[in-house]
C-alpha cells in the first residue's frame, strides 16, 4: 500500500480540514509539561494516518507519534507533525490447541487490552497490568513488568513506513527487543510507526509469580484474575496515578553491571538490590537513588516521588527545566556515590542531538 501523492486540491483540502497549528501538548503526555506541536493532528484510522503521512511529506515536515504520553519526557516545542494514535480495534483467532491470537490496533488502551485477556481467560500479559499508554508504544520499549516481557508474548508487529506508506509486518523475533529496548527506538525511529500488534496468548496457566513479591502478595491458589488483581494492587500501592501526580512511570533504567563491579559494590553495600542478568548483574536503580537520599526529595515544582525513588513528579511546573536539572543532579551523586551511571528510560522530545565538537 503507497501514499498516493495526489497533489490536488481536493487533497489538501481534506487533510487540512484535519491538521491544528500551534497546539498545546500538556493533556498529551503524563509530565503535563506544557509545549507546543507546530502541527497537530489525530489519525484514527489507517487511511487518515496514510493521508498525514502524505501531507507531511509534500511539506517537508518531520513526523512525530504520540500514544498515551506516558513515556515521554517532552522538553521544547516539537516542529512538524505530531500525531495522536487513535487507531482502534481488536480481533481474536482461536487455534484448536492452546494458542489465541489477539490482533490490537496500535491506538487501544493498553491495560485494556489485558483486561479483555483476563475477562476471556487468555493467560500471558496479566503481569503487564495498569502499564499507561498504548498497545502501539509498548513494542517501543519492550514495557516489562514482574519478570514478563511484551516480546514474551509478541508475534508480530505491522508498521507503515512514514516515507512510502508501505505497511508491511515484521515478526517480533526480528524487532531487536531487549531490556526496556527495541528497534523502534534505535534504528527504525525515523523511519516506522507501529500501527497494529499481534500477540500469541495461552488458554492454559503459565504463571510467572517470582518477581516483586508477588507469589507473596497472593492469597490461596493463584488464578488469572487474582494475578491481575494483585498486579494492580501492589501497584498502586506504590506507583503514582498519572491523573492525580504527573509523572512518567520509571524515570531510570535498572543499570546493568559487570559481575566484578558487582562484588565490588556487594562489598561496600552488602544489602545492595540486584539480580543475576545475562553475564551480569541488574541493580536495582531505585534502591541506589532512595540510599542517595533522594526519596521524597522536592527540587522546585518538582521531585522524587516519596514512596518509590524510581519515579520523578512533577508537582507544578509548566516545563522541563526543573525536572532535566533534577535529574543530573540525582545522576551525579549516584554515581559519586557507587560508581554507576544511571540512564533515563522516557524518551526525550524534540529529540535532542549532541553537538561534537
Ligand atoms: C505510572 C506509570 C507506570 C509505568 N510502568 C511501566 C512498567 O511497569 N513497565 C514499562 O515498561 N513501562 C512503564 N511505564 C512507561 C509507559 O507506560 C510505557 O512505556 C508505555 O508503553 C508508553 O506508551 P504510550 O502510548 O504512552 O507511549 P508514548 O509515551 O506516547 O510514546 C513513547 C515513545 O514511543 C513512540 N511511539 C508511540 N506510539 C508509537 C507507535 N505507534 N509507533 C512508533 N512509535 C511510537 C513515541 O514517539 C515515543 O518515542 C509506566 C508509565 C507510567 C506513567
């Protein structure tokens, strides 16, 4: 399928009656950080996503997705075109055996995609509970949560190439996914937007209750629905609701150490929160940043959130400014104090490049 370069009136029309200028992002991301898009527009099907796509491209005007706003941290205006995901839909293939495949288009609710598993009995995504945004974004970075990942259970992603319009599927195993990464957020970034997801779900239990205490927090024997039940639970015991505290989820990736590092910390540190990973060890980025003495700390209209470190708030603030010094200073003192650089997990918009001198 192509964009079809109708330089006609007709066309121009159309999409135009479509795109806003000058528009206000800060009911658009979870920061509520409060910046312009230059040009502003909603696609909720593939056809309007198509059209946008060739409006941008006949202006010359780069592209940018937005789903939830739950992962970004947007710092300045954007230039170009900023589309909101709005693409809906879900279809269901039953295999005979175990398997169910649910077909998502890449602008529905997330956590409702994993309500509707839980309602029908379809076991794999019930730990990725409450994770804010679209099922779009969550191929993005591969969200993850209580030792399950969405490349666990992914099959399949479609995406439209932003330059021709070509939409095409790509199988997950070939999409780079790793530890809160993928190639949607390194080499395909400029070049494709998500605009569908397929995942490969059970219709028998295969339960993953070894992370964050669950196994725990779980009363008698664990079924799909008190899985989810105390996913929510614990957190919202300790996450802030974005509609009542503005914030992005995590702020920090878990860093990822050598093993000698990590016995050299161990040592110094011998409660030290970490996790045998790969060759080496993940630490636990939130327990680094609370024995810092950050937790709770307020930096101007902004700060640490007091019941987990992990997670940066904004209290007041119209922009970012606050929040990007905070943040450097929780970064220097960590790694004054350990040794190990924290690295931020929301994605910065407009996307800064590094001058090199
Ligand atoms: C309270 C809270 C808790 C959270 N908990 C977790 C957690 O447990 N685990 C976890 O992994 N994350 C977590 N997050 C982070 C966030 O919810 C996820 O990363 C989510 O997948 C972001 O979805 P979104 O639609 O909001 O993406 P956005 O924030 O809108 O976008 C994020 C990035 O993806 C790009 N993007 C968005 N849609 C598309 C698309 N269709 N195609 C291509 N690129 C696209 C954007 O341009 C941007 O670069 C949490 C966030 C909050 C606020």
């Amino acid at each position: 399928m192509k964009i079809r370069f109708n330089t006609e009136d007709d066309f121009a029309q159309r999409i135009e009656g479509f795109i806003q200028e000058n528009v206000s992002l800060a009911t658009y991301n979870t920061f509520r950080f409060d910046y312009s898009a230059e040009y502003f527009a909603i696609a909720e099907t593939l056809d309007s996503l198509r059209d946008l796509l060739a409006w941008a491209k006949l202006n010359h005007k780069t592209v940018t997705m937005i789903g939830g706003g739950s992962n970004l941290l947007i710092s300045d205006h954007v230039l170009g075109l900023v589309i909101i995901n709005k693409l809906s839909g879900i279809n269901v293939r039953e295999h005979s055996g175990n398997l169910v495949n649910l077909t998502v288009a890449a602008g529905e609710n997330w956590h409702q995609v994993v309500q509707f598993a839980v309602e029908n009995g379809w076991y794999g995504i019930e730990n990725l509970a409450l994770i804010p945004g679209t099922a779009g974004a969550a191929p993005v970075q591969n969200i993850g949560a209580y030792g399950v990942e969405i490349k666990d259970v992914l099959s399949r992603v479609q995406v439209i190439n932003k330059d021709t319009g070509d939409v095409y599927w790509i199988n997950g195993r070939d999409c780079g996914f790793a530890y809160r990464d993928s190639h949607f957020k390194g080499q395909w970034k400029d070049v494709l937007l998500i605009t569908s997801i397929e995942l490969s779900l059970k219709k028998q239990a295969d339960f993953q209750l070894g992370y964050g205490g669950l196994s725990d927090r779980m009363d008698g024997i664990p079924d799909l629905q008190s899985v989810f039940n105390t996913v929510c639970r614990v957190r919202n015991e300790k996450l802030p609701d974005p509609a009542v505290l503005a914030n992005s989820g995590s702020f920090f990736k878990n860093p990822i150490i050598s093993q000698k590092q990590h016995a050299e910390l161990k040592l110094r540190f011998p409660d030290l929160v970490s996790f045998p990973f790969e060759e080496g060890f993940k630490l636990a980025a939130g327990w680094l940043i609370d024995r810092a003495g950050w937790k709770g700390a307020h930096f101007q209209g902004v700060g640490v959130y007091e019941k987990q470190a992990l997670v940066l708030v904004n209290y007041s603030e119209n922009d970012a400014s606050a929040l990007l010094e905070l943040e450097d200073k929780i970064k220097q003192s960590v790694y004054e104090k350990y040794g190990v650089s924290l690295e931020r997990e929301p994605v910065q918009l407009p996307v800064v490049t590094e001058i090199v001198e």
